[in-house]
C-alpha cells in the first residue's frame, strides 16, 4: 500500500522524531510512505478561533497537496489535526460557499486517518511485539487526547496497541478523559483555567507512578510535558509512534527529567 504522511505544523517544527517513527512503522509492515510536499498548517488553530475566513486559502493549500500525490490513504501522528481534516475542512468550504472545495475536502479527508486507527482498522495490527517487534521495558501510562476520543472515536485503539508492546507494563490514569487543558490557542487565551487543568493531569500522572506518559498528540504531550519538565517529576513524554517503533535491537531511550533528546528508531 502507498500511504501518504501528513506530518502536522508542531510535528514537523518541533517534533519530527515522531514522524520518523511513524514512517519506520509503516516500512517495517512492509508499506510504501510519500510526502506531499505542498503540505502546510492544515488550519486548526484558525478555525478553533474563529477565523473561518483565513482558513480557506489554507484549506485550499491542504487539499492541492493531497490531490498532487497518488496514494492509497493518507496518515497522520496527530488525532487533533486529523479531526480538523475530516471535520472542520469540508465545514470551512462550505461555510465560505465552495460546493467544489467542500466534496474536494471531503474526498482527502475519507481518506486521511490518525495513526493508531490506521494500524488498527485498515493494516490489522492487533499484535506489536509480534507484528513490529515492538518492545519498550518501561512502565507507561496513557493520556487520550480530546480530538481523538470526541471527534475521531478512536476508543481503546490507542491503548491497545500499548498494551501489545513487549516489555511494557500499563497503568491506568485517574480521571484519563478530562482534557489536560492545552486546546491550542486556548491554552494562549485562557492561561489561568488551562494551567490548572494541567496541574490536575500532572497529578494524576504522577500518581500512576509511571515513568512514561504516552499520548497520541504531540501538542498535548508537549503541554504535559512542560507540565511534568516545571515539576522536576521525571516523568518523561513520549509518542504512540515512538514506542511502537521502539526494538530490542534498536531501542528508543527515554529523555531523562532534564529532556535530553530521544534516540529515534528509523529503521
């Protein structure tokens, strides 16, 4: 299967060892990954503000990017960014009255999924010690973003796949679907509510004992992990992707409390 890779603006800017392991994951189960690369800021963060207006040329950018290249389905590390194509594109087109734009969205965003339903729903992963070679001897828990429960009802996906790596031991986290209070430009606009829905979700991490909390999304995990990083916990953040990409014989090494840089599997 050839399968685009929509990296995402905070993934590609700040976090591309994610996109690495996403890739590493697709050509280890033996798939073709392309890069689009007419492909920018999909516009979340203008339409979560409001601005429905300077989001189409925006929109518009995504769709020609995905149209220009010949593939199967397209993937992205980010539920958040998923949702926004799927739901707020076609939404965006139509509101600005472009019949043309909107089934054009609609036809890229059918076809784009958020990794974990991508493995789950379409390449049959159910296994990942023994279909990736997926091993990660650490103790985890897991925060499931709010795009990715609400919007994309990714379920149980996320932690399933956990739960199959080698070596990992899984904690339940209290209180795992409350937001951790980044949304974005929220976090911008509403400093005071999201800094303490934040400090809830660091407690409730830290009293998981674990010393990895694995998410989805890489703008919540960088929100919690500021979070985290403020609280000297040692508690350190890592994507799905990452660890899914992590092997016995090339190991992703955990950042320490002092955030030194993640070792990425890329083979």
């Amino acid at each position: 299967m050839k399968i685009a890779l929509f990296a995402t603006c905070i993934v590609d800017g700040m976090y591309p060892r994610a996109a690495q392991a996403t890739v590493a994951v697709l050509e280890r189960l033996g798939h073709e990954v392309v890069f689009p690369k007419g492909q920018a800021c999909c516009g979340q963060m203008h339409v979560n503000s409001g601005y429905f207006k300077e989001a189409v040329p925006v929109v518009a950018n995504h769709v020609r990017a995905f149209e220009s290249e010949d593939y199967d389905v397209a993937v992205a590390p980010s539920g958040s960014c998923v949702a926004s194509v799927k739901h707020q594109h076609p939404m965006v087109a139509r509101r600005a009255g472009d019949a043309g734009l909107e089934e054009r969205a609609a036809a890229v965003g059918k076809k784009t999924y958020e990794l974990s339903e991508l493995l789950v729903d379409v390449l049959g992963v159910t296994d990942p010690a023994e279909q990736l070679g997926s091993y990660f001897p650490h103790t985890v828990t897991y925060h499931p973003s709010c795009h990715g429960m609400r919007l994309l009802k990714l379920g149980d996906r996320q932690a399933g796949l956990l739960r199959g790596v080698k070596g990992l031991e899984l904690l339940d986290l209290p209180e795992a679907d409350q937001c951790c209070g980044f949304g974005g430009t929220f976090s911008v606009k509403n400093a005071d509510v999201s800094s303490a829905m934040l400090a809830d979700k660091a407690a409730n991490i830290r009293s998981t004992g674990a010393s990895v909390c694995a998410g989805g999304d890489y703008s919540c995990l960088m929100h919690i992990g500021g979070g985290l990083s403020r609280q000297d916990s040692g508690v350190a953040t890592l994507h799905l992707a990452e660890i899914l990409a992590s092997t016995e014989a090339a190991p992703v090494t955990v950042p320490g409390p002092a955030g030194q840089p993640v070792k990425v599997v890329v083979k």
